[in-house]
C-alpha cells in the first residue's frame, strides 16, 4: 500500500484522496485500522 500511495502522491493526487483510496482498499478488512486523522485540505 505504501508503493501505491507514493506512487499517487508522485501523480498529484491529494492526500485527503489517497486516504479515501486507503480506507476504501481496506473497508472490508477483519483487522481494525489505527485511530488516525483525515488529512487536512
């Protein structure tokens, strides 16, 4: 994940979408993810 979130951030895409794209990616995970906020804008 690490790789393609560079790899979008290179491309310029924003962070707040990067960790949409993440938290989507991940939504249907058994393992609870950590308790960090949304990029600002």
């Amino acid at each position: 994940m690490a790789r393609a979130a560079k790899q979008e951030y290179e491309n310029g895409t924003s962070l707040k979408d990067i960790r949409t794209m993440i938290d989507e990616a991940y939504k249907d995970s058994e393992v609870p993810s950590t308790p960090t906020s949304m990029p600002e804008v």
